[in-house]
C-alpha cells in the first residue's frame, strides 16, 4: 500500500507520520480510519516479509511474460526483490521515503514518486502491480487505471489486487496507529472484481484472468493491442 495522493501537483513524500514508521520498524498495528469511524486492518507484517504463496502468484505471472516490471505502491519492497530474485528486472515507486528506503535495502531499484508524474520507459512496461490495496491510489481508480495503461506496452498486463467483495466506494482516509496517532487525510477508493473490470474497460485495458489464494483475490488485466490507452488527466 501506499497512501498519499494521486496527482501530481500535490503528490509529497510522506516522512514523519505512523504508516512510515511502522515500515521503519516492519511492525503495525496500522488501521485506515474512514470518516464514519470504520477501521480496515493493514496487514504491515505481511508486507514487511518475504512473499507469500500469494504473493508468488503475481510474481510467476510476471516472470512469466518475460519483461520489466512496474511495482506500483511497492511498500516495503517485497515483490521488487522476489522480482528480482527471479531473474526480472524490476523497478517500484512509492511516496513513502521510508518504502523506497527499505525497498532498496533488499537491492531493489525504486523512485520515490507518484505514478502520475514522469516515469522511465512509459509505454513499453511489460507487467505492473497494483498490491496490497493500490488500486486506491488517488482515490480515483478510473484516472489510476488510465494512467497505468499509458505506462505498459501494447500486450503489457497489469495485475490488481482488488476487494474480496464487490464494494465500489470513494473516501478520505487517514492511517491510525495503536496509540491513536493518525497521518494526514488522503484520498483513497475499495473496488470488488467487477468494479475494477468495468473501470478498467475504459481505460484500454480488459480483464483476462481472475484468481484467488489465501484470501487475497486478483485480476489480470491486459492492455489491448492497437487501442490507445484511456486518458487520466
């Protein structure tokens, strides 16, 4: 996960505040307050550990297509090493100083910025993940989707961790700590499956697998070849 916001006048590392200093410390109890008072548990020491069976899920299909990989909100910088140690070059991005930090503390290359401003190789990225809940990057995951079709190749695929239940909602959010500390508001969405494939549609990019393990559920969604990527500004 990464929090903060998606466009890029107002895209800031985050520094001082509970979510970095529990990737600091690969320790939690972090929480996402909603306005209404709900809390949604974020799974820190998962992140903060090597890639589950899950996990290995993603990283095999991306192995498997034999290009460079974007890892979107790549926290901590488990999927940029398990990447790696399978032979694929990769790179993450993240708001988070302290994510990048410890991405490159594993040997994985990251840039701390947002997916929005200028990437390298835009348009001839292979695969690109959106983990651990990053599909709600910016709160707007039409513009996010858009955007990310831009970043792959024609072919390229994008693969997304989304909701285990069809749930399609837009929020402000601030993290919150086990001693009640929470990080500044930012703009955050929850998508189901079809949420995501009909959101994904018009941004050039079709679904074309959906799986699930431990839990966690997943779409493949494939830029298609010859259709020009939906716009996100």
């Amino acid at each position: 996960m990464t929090p903060g916001t998606g466009a890029p006048a107002a895209a800031r590392p985050w520094i001082d505040d509970p979510f970095s200093e529990a990737l600091r410390t690969g320790r939690g109890p972090l929480w996402l307050r909603t306005p209404d008072g709900r809390r949604h548990r974020l799974d820190v020491e998962r992140w903060c550990a090597p890639p589950d069976a899950a996990d290995h899920t993603l990283l095999e299909r991306c192995a498997g297509l034999g290009r460079p990989a974007l890892d979107i909100g790549c926290g901590p910088g488990r999927l940029v090493a398990g990447l790696l140690a399978l032979g694929l070059p990769a790179l993450g991005v993240d708001l988070t100083v302290a994510a990048v930090a410890r991405t490159r503390r594993l040997g994985g290359p990251a840039l701390c910025r947002s997916v929005f401003e200028r990437l390298p190789a835009e348009g001839r990225w292979g695969s690109a993940l959106l983990a651990d809940g990053n599909l709600g990057i910016g709160g707007d995951p039409s513009a996010l989707l858009g955007r990310i079709a831009q970043l792959l190749r024609p072919g390229g695929r994008l693969f997304v961790e989304v909701e285990p239940r069809e749930v399609d909602e837009r929020l402000t959010v601030r993290i919150e700590n086990a001693a009640g500390h929470r990080g500044p508001p930012f703009r955050w969405a929850r998508l189901g499956a079809a949420a995501t494939a009909g959101r994904a549609a018009g941004a050039g990019l079709v679904e074309t697998e959906r799986w699930s393990v431990l839990g966690r559920h997943f779409l493949a969604l494939t830029r298609v070849p010859g259709a020009p990527p939906g716009a996100w500004y």
